[in-house]
C-alpha cells in the first residue's frame, strides 16, 4: 500500500512533466513548421528526448524508492540500506518518513552511528530549530542512548511534544533507560512508570522500574508493581512469573537490554 | 454570483475557509502558531485524475495532426483544473487543522461522552467487542478498506466527470459540503478516539504488515482530532450514493468496499458508533444541502440570463 502511494505521489508530477513536454513539443514544431517541416519534427523529437532524459534519474530514484520500501516491509534491513544508499547517489534527498525507514533499518541493524547521521540528514534546518517528524526525533534520541550519550538523548527526546501512544511509551522508556544509565534512579522510575501508564502492558518498563524500585530498597513496591502487572496481562506470566519470583526471593534483577525492533 | 462565474463549490470552500480562519485568528490571540504538515501526499490522490486529464488533453494536442489548436487544449487543460480545484482546496482546509492553533488549543476532548453515548445506546463500544476478531489478514483487510477514503472518491470522481459533468459537481459539492459538517463538527465537538483516549479498555494489540506502515502514513496527514463525525464513513456513504447514479455495476462493486470501509473505523479503534450515525446523517445532509444549492445556483444563473435578453445588456 505504502509502495503504492509512493508510485502515485510520484506518477503525477511525471505526467504533469510529460503533459508540458508534450505541449512545449508540439508548440516549437508548429512554429518551426511554417520554415521547414524536418526542422520542425527535429525540434519535436529533441524536445521529447530532453525531456526524457530530465526525467530518467527522477524515475530511477523512485525504482530505489520503492524497492527499499519493499524491503523494509518484509523487513529486510540490509537490503534497504542499500536500496536508500543507491536512491542518495542518484542526487536523492531521504527526509521524511524514507529518512525514518532508513534509520529503523539501519538501527534494527544495529548501525546505529549511521542511523543518526541519516536522521540528522533528513531535518529541516531553519532558524533556529529544526522540522522533523517526531517518530524521527524519538529514532534520534533512541541511537544517542544506544551510542551510549545518555546526556543528548535526554535532550532530543524531552523536545518531543504531543505524542500519543505506543511513541509516547516509547519516548519515555528511552528516557529513563538514559537517567538510569546516569545513575539518576529515581527519575528512571518516574519515566518508567510514566511509559507503563500509557501501555500498561509493555514489560521492559515493567522489568525497569521493578529493577530500579528493587535497587533502591522499594522492594515491596516492586513487587506490588509486578504482581499488579501480571494481574492485568496473564498472558505475559512466562516472563512475568520469573521476575516476581525473584523479586519475592529478595534478589535485584540484573540491567539487561531489550531489544525493540521497530517497523 | 451575478458578475462573475461563481459557483456553488467555490462559495462553500470560501465560507469555510473564512469560518477556519476566524477560529485561528481568535486561538491565535494567546501566542503563534504554525502549520506543521511535513508531506501532503494525500493530494497526489486528487491530482491523479486531474494529472490523467491533463496528459490525455496533451497528447491529443501533440499528435493531434493539423487540426490541433493551443487556445483549445489551454482552455481544456484549465477547466479541468478549475473543475477539480475545490477538492484540492477542501483538503487543504482539512490540512489546516494540523496547525498548532487547532492541534494544542482544545481545552477538552469530548471522548468520554462520545463514548458514553455508546455506552447508552448499546451498552459497548463497537471498538472493544470487535476485539474477538482481531486477526493479522482481518487487520491488514480493514487498514486496506479504512484507506479507500482516498482512492474511492478521485476514481469515482473521475468516472462522473467523463460521464456527466453535473453530476460531477453534485458529487464535489457534496463532498464540500461534507467536509465542511466534518470540520465543523472536528472544531466544536474534539475527539481523538478510542485508542487514544481509552488504551487501558483494550487487551489484543493491532498488528499486521500494512496495519503499521500505512496507519504511520495515514496519521502524518490525518487532524489531530477528527472523530466526530467520521469522515471516512460520511464521504463513503456519498461515494456510494452517486455510485448508484453512476451504474448499476459501479454500485454492485463499490458497496463490499464501502461496507469495509464503515466496519474498519470501529475495527481499527479510531471512532466511536456515534460518530459512524453521525457520519451517515452528515451524508445525507451533505447531499441535499448540494442539491438544493445547485437549485438555486442555476435558478440565479436562469434569472440572470433572462434580465440580461430582457435589458438588452449582453456583451459578447
């Protein structure tokens, strides 16, 4: 479906191109016609061709468009790297939501250096401050805690406004993985039961604040937390059991990484 | 509409657009505001039609042999533009509502009425009890049928106008009309759904291959709170209307669609049962208001044509 909006958003302003190409053609063969006629059809074809050739990178662009489109939807991540890498060299420009594929495949890939370069590409510049797509902000602040600066994804992910959701949870999750990698506990644990709060069911929110509640000598609302968390999702009991049990036996689970692929 | 040409369409996309702009102004008295849309490709939809027109008109005029005229392909191409421009102008008052001044200045969203009236009526909300069905294929089935909003009118739009131009601008000013109930509807009664307002109400996840690619796309050009009524079943059910009027065979193949269409609003958590009668009554409403408009349109257009034999004033 994605591909297919692609190819329409794409198809019209080609047919636009080629409808001026066309009346631009026939125009100059009419006016050059009253001379020589070979002239005339000269000028016609040379006009067309011109306009072909205009358009060819144009068009390959969006072939590379829409094969890394492809590729990231069956989650092919090196395949649409390659894909977008091909679509710069043609003079392509990924803003947007390619810039934001782009980084997802490049960070579900682990390139998460590359995945901020190709963020920090696709921004808007202007006075100031820049536009973007809050999902790509959220991608940015998320591969600045990967690449361990906690500092500056603190900082990208609090100038996110107005998200809802599943991205809301998200960003805040990433905020506090960033204060708990500082060392600063409790707001980790503000952040963490804030991302719980709008998805009640995601459990490295849970694990995290259990951790950080255990760490800090709030065992009991650790606990409760959990056994609360369980309550609500049954169905996460293989993961949950094991933390709660732990928990009850009076040990601090260990900091452990979840890995959040996203598409 | 006595000097100049103007019609229906343009008096009611003006009127709303006044109407946003004075809700702006008066939002806007308490700081700035900007509009923050980053693609518009939503209105590739629009001008694909028109795109197609225009090629069509092109070529015709490029291999068109001796016979062919500039003035009249320009005049071709420009009224194709002219018959087309209100939906285009439509969108963008829709876009609009993705500025700050509308997407921060709510104090309260209705959510919780809406809901209760639900509630009241059924005794559930349509969006939960759908949970039962929840299914990967269903979801991408219902992403697909949700995102018909945009494909269904341009196509058949386009079939209108080469088969009627009247019908054609009874099937636009509907829409217009349509959309400005919906917009007004976004202004006074602000809602953002189900999913956003009551996540805690759900226990099954939406997941599917096109369910989050496409929902991400649809969320990009889609008013922070466009709930009530739904749009999607508003300019569906008037889709399906005039694909009664367009054939027997258009109505038999767009009806399973526009059916989808209403049923994925619920499925996929963005609107309340009351925001679907809201959006059927909006139709309705839509489409008698055009018609009659288009009455007194043309009962002007008659009169004045009549006063200009009449004074003897007609100039060439």
């Amino acid at each position: 479906m994605y591909v297919f909006v692609l190819i329409v958003s794409r198809i019209v302003p080609t047919l636009f191109f080629a409808s001026a190409c066309l009346v631009a053609g026939r125009f100059a063969h009419d006016l050059l016609a009253r001379s020589s006629r070979p002239l005339a059809r000269f000028a016609f074809a040379t006009i067309l061709v011109l306009c072909g050739v205009a358009t060819f990178p144009y068009l390959v662009r969006l072939r590379h468009l829409v094969g890394a489109q492809v590729a990231f939807g069956d989650d092919r991540w090196k395949e649409t790297d390659a894909y977008m890498q091909r679509f710069e060299e043609f003079g392509g420009r990924a803003t947007g939501l390619f810039a934001r594929d782009w980084a997802v495949a490049l960070m579900n890939g682990g390139a998460f250096a590359e995945a901020e370069r190709v963020l920090l590409a696709g921004f808007d510049p202007r006075a100031g401050r820049v536009a973007a797509l809050p999902d790509s902000i959220l991608l940015l602040g998320t591969s600045r805690y990967h690449l361990g600066r906690p500092d500056q994804a603190i900082r990208a992910l609090r100038a996110l406004e107005g998200m809802e959701g599943v991205q809301h949870c998200l960003r805040l999750y990433f905020i506090g993985r960033s204060f708990d990698r500082l060392g600063r506990r409790e707001e980790a644990a503000a952040e963490y039961a804030g991302a719980l709060k709008i998805e009640p069911r995601f459990f490295p929110a849970l694990y995290h604040l259990a951790r950080v509640e255990a760490a800090s000598g709030r065992r009991e609302d650790a606990v409760a937390h959990t056994a609360a968390f369980m309550r609500l999702d049954p169905r996460q009991a293989p993961v949950v059991g094991p933390l709660l049990e732990a928990l009850r036996r009076g040990q601090t689970p260990p900091d452990r990484e979840f890995k959040i692929v996203q598409n | 509409m006595s000097r100049i040409d103007v019609r229906v369409e343009d008096v009611i996309a003006v009127v709303t657009a006044l109407a946003l702009v004075v809700v702006a102004g008066a939002r806007a008295l308490a700081g700035s505001f900007e509009l923050t849309a980053t693609d518009y490709w939503d209105f590739s939809f629009i001008l694909l039609p028109v795109s197609l027109l225009t090629f069509g008109a092109a070529l015709k005029y490029a291999i068109g042999g001796g016979t062919s005229q500039l003035s009249r392909t320009a005049a071709r191409i420009g009224s194709t533009f002219r018959d087309w421009l209100p939906f285009l102008f439509v969108l963008l008052l829709y876009e609009a509502l993705q500025a700050e001044v509308f997407r921060g200045g709510f104090r309260h969203d209705f959510d919780r009425e809406l809901l209760n009236i639900d509630l009241r009526m059924l005794g559930y909300t349509p969006a939960v009890t759908m949970e039962s069905w929840i299914s990967g294929p269903l979801t991408d089935l219902m992403t697909l049928f949700y995102f018909l909003h945009l494909i269904l009118p341009p196509v058949l739009g386009l079939k209108l106008y080469l088969q009627e131009k009247m019908l054609f601008r009874q099937f636009l000013v509907s829409v217009l009309a349509a959309t400005a109930l919906g917009i007004a509807g976004y202004v006074t009664v602000p809602a953002v759904g189900p999913a956003a307002a009551f996540p805690e109400m759900f226990t099954v996840s939406l997941d599917g291959a096109l369910y989050g690619s496409v929902g991400r796309m649809i969320d990009m050009v889609r008013a922070p709170r466009d709930v009530f009524p739904s749009l999607h079943v508003c300019l569906s059910a008037i889709v399906l209307w005039f694909s009664w009027k367009a054939g027997r065979g258009w109505f038999a193949a767009i009806l399973p669609l526009v059916i989808g269409n209403w049923i994925s609003t619920m499925y996929l958590r963005y609107h309340y049962f009351i925001d679907v009668i809201a959006g059927w009554i909006a139709a309705v409403l839509a489409v008698v208001v055009a018609r009659q408009l288009l009455r007194v349109e043309m009962a002007l257009k008659r009169e004045r044509g009549q006063a200009v034999v009449r004074t003897g004033l007609r100039t060439p």
